[in-house]
C-alpha cells in the first residue's frame, strides 16, 4: 500500500534557530539563497514527520503546496503589517523544506513533490477549492493508496479547501491529522466520515425522492440507523413486487424503530391492502405506484410494461366480475375455467355468435384464450350491444368511459412491441408516449391510469412509497 501525505506550506512554518522567518517571501528568498549557512526547523512538519515516525508509517511521498503571485499582482489585499498577496507568498519555504525534509526525515518520507499554485489569493475561498480540485485532479489515484491531509499550515481557506477536496476526491483513502497550535502532537481527525456521511446523506435524498431506492441503500450504508436502511429495503422489495421479503422487513423493525419512523411503519401497516398476489385490486393499485415512480424517473420503456400488464389487469377485473368467471387459464386451473366459460357461451348463443364474428388484425379472433384482444372484445360486447344481460344500465354507461380508456392505452401497444422489453430496439420518449394516448394538454399518463382505477371505483391512497420518502428525507436532512 502506497502512503502519500499532502500538506500546504504557511508563513510561518520554516525557522531559523527557532524564530519564525518574516516576511515569508523576500526572507524566504534570502535563506534559501544562503540554505548552508543556517539550521532550519519546520515546527508543523517535524511534528507530523514525528508522528510517523512513532507510528511506524513510512510515507512513499509528501505533496507540498505553496503559492507565487505575478510581481503586478494589484496591492488591494494587505495585512494588519501592510503585506501585499505577493510579500506572503510561501514559494520560498517551499523549496526550503522541500531539502528539508528530504536531508532531515528521509527515513520516514521517501520523496517530496512541490506544487506551487499561482497567482490566488489564498484567503478567498471559491478561488482555492478550484484550485485544490484541479491540482488532486491530476494525482493518479490508486484503490491500495492511503492519503493524509496535513491540517495546519497555510490558511484557514487553503486547508479548508485541500481537506474538502481531498475527501471528496479520495473518499475513504483520505486520513486527516490535525497539530493543534499549542500541542506538540497531532492527532486523526473524525472530519472525513463526517464529511463524507454528509456528501452520502444529501446524495441519497435525492434519490429517495426520485424514489431510487436502491440507490440510496448503497449510499446510506454504515453512515445511518440500520432501521432506515431496512426501511428502504422495504420498499424496493415492494417496487419488485416482492411482497413477501417486503413483510418481512416491517415485522423485523417494527419494535426497534420510534418516533416518525414507528409512526411510518404503523401507518403503513393500517393502509395497505391486503398483500395477497390473488388481490387484483391490491395489485393494480401497486401497479399505478409502480407505473408512477417509472414515468416520473424518466424509465419510460419500464413505464411501457408496466401500462400493459395494467391494461391486461383491468380488463381481467371487469371480465371477471361482470361475467363471474376467473380469466386464470394456467394448468392447474385452464380445465375448469375453461369449462365454466365455455358453459356460458352455450347458454349466451349472442355472445356466442358475437364472438365467432369478431376478428382481430384481420383473422378469426381465437377466444379460446382471454388474450388482451378477447378481453377488449368481451367489454365491447358489455358496452356496444343491447342484448347483453350481464351489467345494469348505469354500470354499463361507466364502463362505456372506462372503455375509451382503456383504448387510448392500447395506442402504446405498437411502441411496446417495437421496444426492447419485446420485439425490438426502438427508443421510447416521454413525447411520443403522449403523442400516441392523445392526451389534454392539462393531462398526464399518471392521470389517465388513474382516471381507469376511478372508473372501477377502486380508490388510490397515498402511495407508501410517497409516505417513505418524505418521513426518510425528513429523517435525513437532521443528519446532515
């Protein structure tokens, strides 16, 4: 594992005979120019090259940056001993401990690279943090390398910057010792996980509320309560329609959890539907969620599939409960439904006959199997023909609505077919799923299915997923 430390050089981290040299740059200059005839001292970095020493670290290189304004560097910035930007420049030590440190501590640091920053004020701090990001930019970084930020010399906005910049760039490789002024021994600083927990908790706001799930799950990792972490579980695995390891999760944390995530967990538990793959209304209900969070994070070819296993599952539900049968043609169940479907056409000879006329792309229509087309045509049959005996008359002017409907869904078939959850490669583009459902303009997808749950009076809650996110981003924004 390679060791790297990285350090900003200040004015007043090189001594002679233990006195601070001032002004850092002209006398910076003259001892450097006479470095033989003196004996220096680095009082930050021989505690930190100290420190290493002690603990055994040997350091594979130390990154030293300094600054050097142009000689017309405007003279608008000045001290309280009326130095300008250029009477502080720290180019000079750095050369001095760049020797330094190689004649003094080349036991505990193999190398020295000196980087000098250019014409900034080291005060302003937008101007160093771009700064900082360019120079460690151009450090080729390497998973087995472990970086320490010196924090001590240079100024408040120079050390702010290199320690933020290191963090972010380097992420949990970045170690940060700190000298305190009065203090002969420096010491980790907590500040990279607190730093990089904040970066990690805002991050995964944001994907919480795009409801990115799982994307949050990988940054929230060892940096939260397990509990949200769980929570979040949870609603992935209902996204996924896995209700059983959803369950799970609820009964798991629902005694280890208080305060706005208990009164989640409660509120979740009292408004579901029962979580039963046999509940079409549950199910249809968790497919507008489902449709939901795929339309509004820009998935549109998932959006697709979701539209058409919801068209398929409506009119399943319609069909069922306006002709009492079940549409479940597997194996275990095709003989007698089939039978039972079969008895009803011989004792519906209009129905019959209706359906032995109808075709489909140009060919007999096989109803001898409740593919989306059969269905489309049993609910043409409830709504367009006098004759039928199976719904009242209101009943049928509702499902007359739901019809024109459920064939503004069926203008997305084509698009579906060509997509890659199908036959093809086609793009999908929020525009042209709008084009094709001839929508308002005040109208969206979201609002359409919607309107097709309303039409067979199943009624939408608040989603649990909208419940989710804003208890945990609430929940979050205070660890920040």
């Amino acid at each position: 594992m390679r060791q790297i430390a990285l350090c900003n050089v200040g004015n007043r981290d090189v001594a002679v005979n233990g006195s601070i040299i001032h002004p850092p740059r002209s006398a910076g200059m003259q001892h450097w120019q006479t470095y033989s005839e003196h004996r220096f001292s680095a009082p930050i970095i021989d505690a930190f090259a100290a420190y290493f020493e002690q603990k055994k670290i040997l350091i594979d290189c130390i990154v030293l940056f300094d600054t050097d304004q142009a000689e017309n560097t405007i003279k608008t910035v000045k001290t309280q001993n009326d130095f300008n930007l250029r009477d502080k420049d720290t180019c000079w030590f750095g050369k001095i401990l760049e020797r330094y440190i190689q004649e003094r501590w080349s036991h505990v640091i193999r190398s020295v690279e000196r980087r000098t920053i250019h014409n900034i004020n080291p005060s302003l701090y937008d101007d160093v943090m771009q700064a900082f990001g360019q120079q460690l930019s151009t450090i080729n970084h390497q998973n087995d390398t472990k970086y320490y930020v010196l924090a001590a010399g240079g100024t408040p906005a120079f050390n702010n910057a290199l320690q933020f910049k290191a963090i972010a760039r380097f992420r949990k490789n970045c170690l940060v010792l700190y000298k305190p002024e009065h203090e002969n021994r420096p010491y980790l600083l907590n500040i990279p996980k607190q730093i990089l927990d904040s970066f990690n908790i805002s991050t995964a706001i944001q994907l919480i509320q795009q409801h990115n799930f799982f994307g949050a799950i990988t940054l929230l990792e060892g940096s939260v309560d397990q509990n949200i972490i769980e929570l979040l579980h949870y609603a992935k695995y209902r996204e996924d329609f896995n209700f059983t390891a959803a369950q799970d999760v609820l009964e798991k944390v629902q005694s280890n959890v208080n305060g706005s995530l208990r009164d989640l967990v409660h509120s979740i538990q009292q408004n579901d539907y029962n979580t039963n793959h046999a509940d079409r209304e549950f199910l249809l209900v968790e497919l507008f969620y489902n449709a939901q969070i795929a339309y509004t994070n820009g998935r549109y070819v998932d959006f697709l599939g979701r539209v058409f296993r919801f068209q398929e599952t409506v009119l399943r539900h319609v069909i069922e409960n306006s002709f009492n049968i079940s549409t479940d043609y597997s194996n275990a169940h095709k003989a007698e439904n089939q039978a039972k479907f079969n008895q009803i056409l011989a004792d519906d000879p209009i129905l019959h006959e209706y359906l032995e006329n109808k075709q489909f792309a140009g060919n007999k229509l096989d109803y001898q199997h409740f593919s989306v087309p059969v269905l489309l045509a049993l609910l043409d049959f409830l709504t367009k023909n006098p004759q039928q005996k199976y719904l009242a008359k209101k009943q049928v002017g509702i499902y007359t609505g739901l019809r024109e409907l459920i064939i503004k869904l069926s203008n997305l078939s084509d698009m579906r077919n060509q997509s890659v959850i199908a036959h093809g490669f086609k793009g999908v583009s929020e525009y042209e799923i709008i084009k094709h459902l001839k929508l308002k303009s005040e109208q969206t997808p979201i609002d359409l299915l919607h309107d097709i749950l309303a039409k067979i009076a199943i009624d939408v809650r608040e989603s649990p997923f909208q419940q989710i996110q804003t208890t945990l981003t609430q929940k979050l924004y205070s660890l920040i």
